[in-house]
C-alpha cells in the first residue's frame, strides 16, 4: 500500500478510537478512585471532610472544588500524606485540569476523563508502532492498531479519570525497546545509547506512574535474563569472554532502571498492608480457581465484552452473552493456533517467542502474587495493564496470517473477529458491560424515587475511600436533583473510636443526631460496617430495601 494510504487507514482508526472513547464521557458521576484523583490532583485533602456529624452536599463536595493557590507541592504532599499512588500521573492531571478549572464551581468530571482519553487516543498509533517495529509488518501494525482503538477493555480504561492509560502507553514503550535489546542479543550489536537512554527514563517514569509497572520490568528481566544467559553460555563454548561489550549497555538499563525502582521503595513499604490497599488482600474463603476464572474474563474483555451488567440486565441476556462469548472464543482459538504453527516455522518467529515468554512471565508474576503472597492481582480488571498490549500485538500477529489468506475465508474471519471487538467496544461506551466500576448513579436514583421526605445518608469510614463514595451520591444528586438535594439530602460519616476497630462512638453520636433531626426522615445505611440499634430513635426497617445496587450495599430506615 501507498503512504498515503497507511496514513488515511490510521486516521480512520483514530475517529473510531476518539468516538468511542470521547462520546458521552461525562455520562456518569464520578466513582470512588475517580474522586480521589479529582481531589489529590487538585492539591486539596479529604481530611477537610468532617466526621462524625451530620453534613451538607456542599460540604462533602467542597474537595472538589478547585483551589486556585494549589501546586505541583501540595499535589505530592497530599499523594504522600493520603495515598497509596505515586504522583506523575496527578501532576499532570493537575497540570491539564488548571487549563480548565473554574475557581467557583466543582471541577468538571469530563475535564479529568478527557486526559485518560487522550492518551487512549494515543495508544492507536502507538501500538501501530509497536506493532512495526516488532515485526516490521504495516499490515500486522495495522491490525493491531485497529484492535485497540476497539478493544472494551481499552475503552473501559480511557473512560475514567484515571493512570491506566497512560500506563500502558509506558508499557507499550517499554516493550518496544526490550524488543529491540533482545534483536540486538541475537545480531551480537551493542544497543543504541538512544535506545537505552529512552528505555531508562520510560521504566523510571512507570514506576513513579503506578508501583505495578514494576511487574512489566520484572518480566522483562525475568525474558532477557534467559537471553543473556544464552548468550553468556554461548560466549564460554566459543571461548570467549562471557560477557560481551554488546551486553553492556542493556546491563546499565536494568541498574538504572532498578535504582529508579529502589526510589520508591520506602514509600512502597508503608503503602503495603495500609488501609486503601486491604482490599486486594486475598480472601482465605475465595473459591481457588475464582482468580483464574477472572483473569480469563479480563483477557477476554480485551477483544470481546457482550451486554454482561448484573446491576442493570435481566440474567437471560446475561446468560445469552456468556454463550456467544464461549462459542467466539472457541472459534477464534482454532485460527490462532494455526496462526501460531505457521508464524513458528518463519523468519518473524523471535518476535512471537520474546511476547510469548513476555506474557507467560507476567502471567506467572501475577499468580505469585495472588497464591504464594496473598496480594490479589485478580480482583480488579485494570491491574492486566501490564500485559494487554503483548497480548494485543500477540494476536494482531496470529490473525495476520489469516489476512493473508493462507486458510479459507481468512479475511472474512478477521472482519468477523474486529466487528465482534468494535461491538464489545460499544457495549464498554454504555456501561452495559460486566467491566464495571462502582454506580453511584443507580443508588442516587432509586434513593430519589423511594424517598419523598428529607433524607439522611450514612456509612462508617475507615479512610478517603468511603469518603469519596459518598461524594459519588452527592455529585449525582446536585446535578440531577438539585432542587431536591440543597435542603433533602444530608450526609454522617461515621468515625472508628481512637485506636480501634469499633464505631462504638460514632453509632452514638449518630443516634443523637438522628433523635435531634425533624420528622419524617428516611434514613439510609450504605456500606455501614457497624451494628447500631434505631429503635431508640424511632427508625424502623423497611424491608423491601435491604439489598445492593451499583455496588453498594443499603438498607433504609423510616423514622417516625
């Protein structure tokens, strides 16, 4: 094909990934980690949010608001002080949202989405460029390049205002260099100090970018150390010296690199086993297999997500999806085996062999974490950053050769296969897929409709997390319900006792409250961790809502 044409066919894929990453960005509230890289991008704190009495939408949301003073500073200081993150990502968020921040009004939820879009957006091109530069293939880069600009999982990623976009750009970079290093064993040539200076400062911008893109480096090295090691083996049988000039500047990329990961080591440290991070801790009563069962579900997100939402489907759609995703999956697995016999017996096989040992050391550094150290890798689909793009690319490869039609109704098969893609793409722009984050929105809508009198919501709190839940509900609730919220909606977050487990306190300091609020009052208990007695206070249980939506547990108490 001509330039030009490579050129148009790009772009092509560009609109598409644009459109569906960008249509309807600000649809829905914004969830609880979306919150928090609101508020720490802002340079503002939750710990201006009070506990322990009852509070305004207003107030809940005034984290939110921008604070025209705020820097670069106060952005660290705050990652540091209350999160578990490293800060490049918030930076640049603070840096994008000054753009367009608006000191009287609530930051835009479409304004933080919009630079995870973008650097979805650019993921396209960039995978096109992984793509040739791995195999030297346009075809193989444009397929590969039209899998991401519709793949679900990636649309899922770029549709909240959050790292992981711009994370897999990095892992995106990073591979293509390690590609490169290993190509450069195999001819015996010194890797290009561009090269290596480009790969250093990638992993070190990873690393301060999300604590997990260690991962990518660890199977990174875990691949070249098996090449190097080769070579060393081969060097001795020649006789000669082990470890040849060509090796070191790729030994100096790991030092670096490794140096630029002890950086963060001390702050690692004190982010494991800390409150935001308990959740990944694996669950002694969890089903052995259920990780793999979810693993395989988050790879399968990548090319394929039918209409899946438990929350908002009937099961018979669900179940209907779930045998259509089978029978796809069964289908395509036959065309990329034979995609895989006869990439193995070409002269593009060591591409394949370094991806595929990439992935399985990845893989394999996953289920560590989740079977040996009890650090769940699984329960989130997000976390598969870290090998997405291999397996992308891996693919894109395998369906080349069906492109090039080596077997019956190849092309017709690729179509088949990027349609299928392109419509889970589409199921991830509306939120009607089984990638799903908290719905605040469904909650904020079923309190609405069931309650016609003042409300007060409460829920314990044991960090920012449970505050920003609770900012979900109130966002959705100003700019839906305005009319009702300034006055109806109230807010209790619920304090542990000092130097405990327990909300012995804040149950009783709850219980005042209540007794002390006009009546009728319909109060919800969301995600309430705690045991406390109403019927001192007059609230009763209403036991048709006693259930979860969107995420979230409730039960509703009207008190008399």
């Amino acid at each position: 094909m001509k330039k030009h044409i490579h050129l148009l066919l790009l772009l092509i894929w560009l609109v598409i990934g644009y459109g569906l990453r960008f249509s309807g960005l600000a649809s829905l509230p914004p969830w609880t980690d979306e919150c928090a890289t609101i508020v720490f991008s802002l340079g503002n704190s939750f710990k201006t949010v009070p506990l322990n009495q009852v509070i305004s939408s207003d107030i809940l949301l005034q984290p939110l608001i921008p604070t025209p003073e705020a820097g670069i500073g106060d952005v660290i200081e705050r990652l540091f002080n209350e999160s578990t993150h490293p800060p490049f990502y918030f930076i640049l968020t603070h840096l994008w949202m000054k753009l367009f921040a608006n000191s009287s009004e609530i930051a835009s939820v479409w304004v933080a989405r919009s630079l995870s879009a973008f650097f979805g957006v650019l993921s396209i091109p960039a995978m096109f460029g992984f793509g040739y530069l791995a195999f030297r293939s346009k075809l193989l880069a444009h397929i590969a390049a039209a899998i991401i600009a519709v793949s679900p999982y990636s649309i899922f990623l770029a549709r909240e205002a959050r790292h992981y976009t711009l994370i897999m750009l990095l892992v995106i970079a990073s591979l293509s260099c390690f590609i490169k290093a290993i190509e450069n064993i195999h001819r015996q040539q010194s890797l290009p100090l561009w090269v290596g200076f480009f790969w250093t400062i990638i992993n070190i911008v990873g690393v301060a970018t999300h604590y997990f893109f260690a991962l990518t480096l660890l199977a990174e090295g875990l691949v070249l150390f098996g090449y190097i090691w080769h070579e060393i083996r081969k060097n001795k049988q020649n006789k000669l010296t082990p470890v040849q000039p060509y090796l070191w500047r790729i030994l100096l990329v790991a030092i670096a690199s490794f140096a630029g990961c002890l950086i963060w080591l001390p702050i690692v440290q004190s982010v494991y086993g800390s409150e935001p991070t308990e959740w990944v801790v694996n669950n002694s009563g969890d089903n052995f297999f259920a990780p793999l069962g979810r693993l395989l579900l988050w790879v399968m997100s990548i090319f394929s997500l039918l209409p899946s939402a438990p929350s908002i489907l009937p099961n018979w759609v669900i179940v209907i999806s779930g045998v259509a995703t089978l029978i796809f999956l069964v289908w395509i697995t036959a065309y990329l085996v034979y995609g895989l016999k006869v990439f193995s017996r070409s002269n593009n096989g060591l591409p394949i062999q370094i991806l595929t040992r990439y992935t399985i050391a990845a893989i394999a550094l996953f289920l560590f974490c989740t079977y040996i150290l009890n650090i769940d890798l699984t329960l989130a689909a997000r976390f598969i950053f870290v090998f997405a793009p291999a397996i992308i690319l891996l693919v894109s490869a395998l369906l080349t050769v069906c492109w090039q039609g080596l077997k019956k109704n190849t092309k017709l098969t690729l179509i088949i296969i990027w349609l299928m893609a392109l419509i889970g793409g589409i199921t991830a722009m509306f939120n009607l897929g089984y990638l799903q984050n908290m719905r605040p929105d469904l909650l904020a809508s079923l309190i609405q409709k069931t309650s016609q009198v003042p409300v007060l919501i409460t829920t314990t709190h044991k960090h920012h997390g449970q505050t920003g839940r609770m900012m979900s509900l109130a966002w959705e609730f100003k700019r839906f319900y305005a009319s009702d919220s300034q006055n109806n909606w109230q807010f209790f977050l619920a304090g542990r006792d000092a130097n405990a487990e327990t909300y012995t306190n804040a149950v009783q300091v709850l219980q005042q409250n209540i007794n002390q609020m006009p009546r009728p009052l319909d109060l919800w208990l969301i995600d309430f961790r705690s045991s406390v007695n109403l019927k001192s206070t007059q609230c009763f249980p209403d036991q048709k809502y006693r259930s979860r939506i969107g995420e979230y547990s409730y039960k509703l108490y009207h008190c008399e």
